[in-house]
C-alpha cells in the first residue's frame, strides 16, 4: 500500500484530497519511483481506486519505457473500457479489456484488481471492477505469449491524462489474488474505517474456507 498523501505533500502535480485520496492536477499525472518492477514470469496483483472527473480515455497507472517500444504495463480506460495490457520484446504485447462499459458517474469513485498469473499468456490475465469479475475480450492479433522482459526502467505513472480526477488506495501484491480477496480489496477503506460489514466480510475471506469457495463460484457466475 502506497501512502498518497505523501505525493499530497510534496506539492507539484498533485494535492490531497478526501481520506486518503490525491487529486490530479495535471495530465502528466504523478511518479512513483518505490514501486517494486514486475515481471512477466512472475505472478502479481495491482489494486487502485479512482475517480474520473470526465467520460474520456485515461490511463489510471502504468509503467512504461517509450524508448523501448512500451516495454512495461498499463492499466487504462479506452472507449469506456477498463483494460490492462503487457508488453515485451519489440514491443509485442497480450492485453484484455472490458467487453462493457463501466458506466461513467461524475463524482463516483470506481475500484479495479488486475491479477496476472506469470504465465505470459492472454488467459493469465484478470479484472475485478468494484470487487466484481468481468468479462474480458482479447484486443487485435496478440502473440501466443508475450516474449522477453517487461521490467521498465521507467517511474510509475498515476493518473496521467486525469487531470481534475482523483487516485487512492493504490496497491500491489507479488501474487495472484483470489476472487474473494479482489472483493475485499474494493471493500478496504471501509474495513480501515471499521464499519461492521466489511469487517464481517474481511473475517470470512481469511478465516471461512466455505466463504472463500462460494464467493469463487458466484465470480465465475458472474462471467457466465
């Protein structure tokens, strides 16, 4: 868990905004330079809360070197459609995107998980919005799997092209999160703030196998 409020302090690109949430101030976004580098046979999760203050494309967090044809990944909205895309060698790259639309609500916040398995492959990859599964769609004519490295030698960027919108709750984990644990995550502000339901819900992903493996079935159901 990244500690926003600090970026808040430092002036410049950002400043703070409600609970633990930095407002964009301009469309470069913000840098991050202490977030450790994924890489693509390496499982890992990311998790971010955003506000959008227009319906239009953005990228919500990516790291990204342009020297090298992209080399990196992004997590972004394009047409609508939340998606997250990696890319290696010769700027090669697998990504999956929405196949709905979020609907844009000014003044809402919104909470996306992507989890990647390490496997490099297309199907490896996964999106939770607000704590639910949804469908993806490959995009284009992807590679069977996406080659070589996808360690950028770049900052993070959050928010860029968000300017006026808001980021919190940025997260990364080094491991692939369970559909149970991705609705926590969209639940984790409130169980910070100690609000009865969500901590009911963090007991029961911790401790209640059958919770676990039921909530697993219904994020399947919801796919079907």
């Amino acid at each position: 868990h990244y500690d926003l409020k600090k970026l808040a302090a430092a002036g410049g690109a950002v400043k703070a905004g409600e609970a633990d949430a930095i407002e964009v101030l301009k469309n470069e976004g913000v840098n991050l330079t202490d977030v450790p580098k994924f890489e693509a046979a390496k499982p890992f999760t990311i998790s971010v809360s955003y506000l959008a203050a227009a319906d239009k494309n953005y990228a919500i967090v990516a790291q990204q070197n342009t020297k090298e044809k992209n080399r990196g990944w992004a997590l972004d909205i394009a047409g609508g459609l939340v998606g997250f895309k990696l890319t290696g060698d010769d700027g090669k790259t697998i990504e999956v995107r929405a196949e709905r639309k979020t609907p844009f609500q000014a003044g809402a916040w919104s909470q996306v998980v992507v989890t990647y398995d390490g496997e490099r492959k297309h199907s490896g990859l996964n999106l939770y919005v607000n704590g639910k599964a949804v469908a993806v769609q490959g995009i284009g004519n992807q590679p069977a799997e996406v080659p070589g490295s996808i360690t950028a030698e770049s900052p993070v960027v959050l928010g860029k092209s968000f300017e006026k919108g808001a980021i919190a709750d940025f997260r990364v984990f080094n491991r692939v999160a369970s559909g149970s644990e991705a609705g926590l995550l969209s639940q984790w502000p409130a169980v910070e703030a100690g609000d009865e339901a969500a901590l009911r819900t963090y007991y029961l992903v911790r401790e209640c196998e059958p919770y676990r493996k039921l909530a697993s079935e219904q994020q399947a159901l919801n796919l079907a």
